[in-house]
C-alpha cells in the first residue's frame, strides 16, 4: 500500500464525476472506477438467481439454527428458571 491519500473534492469527483484521464496519479483508479460503473454483461449475470436463491436458503438455514434461547425467567424464590433446588 502506498502513502497516497485523496483529499475528499478529488475523492467526490472520481466516484461522482465524468471520468477523465489519470489526474494526480490516480490512474489505476480511474481505471477501476470505470470498471465498476460498466453495465454488467450478460456472460457475468449467469447463475445469479441460483447463486442468490442458495444464499437465502444458507442464510434462513443458519437463522433457524443459531436462534437465541429464551431467556430464563427467575423463580419466585430468587432462583433462576430451570436450575435444581437443592
């Protein structure tokens, strides 16, 4: 990583700006960004609704599994619900 740093007028234009050439030494950058504004194409989308319909499935999965147990209520008698009294 190097020491560079983007003041935040320079950082607002390259994400919200027309891209321009390397100003500043941000050329990779530059490049990046224009990558990441590009429209997807189709060859890249492929799969996207199986790879997303397994996702949810995991992700419910995992909700189901590691869902909080209810906290313990306290007894009457001070003790905490569900220990032994003796």
């Amino acid at each position: 990583m190097t020491g560079h740093r983007l003041d935040q007028e320079t950082a607002e234009r390259l994400l919200s700006g027309p891209l321009a050439g390397p100003a500043g030494g941000t050329g990779p950058l530059v490049a990046l960004l224009a990558a990441v504004r590009a429209a997807a194409d189709p060859a890249e989308l492929r799969g996207e609704s199986a790879a997303m319909a397994a996702f949810r499935a995991a992700r419910a999965d995992t909700l189901r599994t590691t869902s909080p147990a209810p906290p313990h209520r306290a007894q009457p008698d001070g003790r905490a619900g569900g220990q032994p009294s003796g």
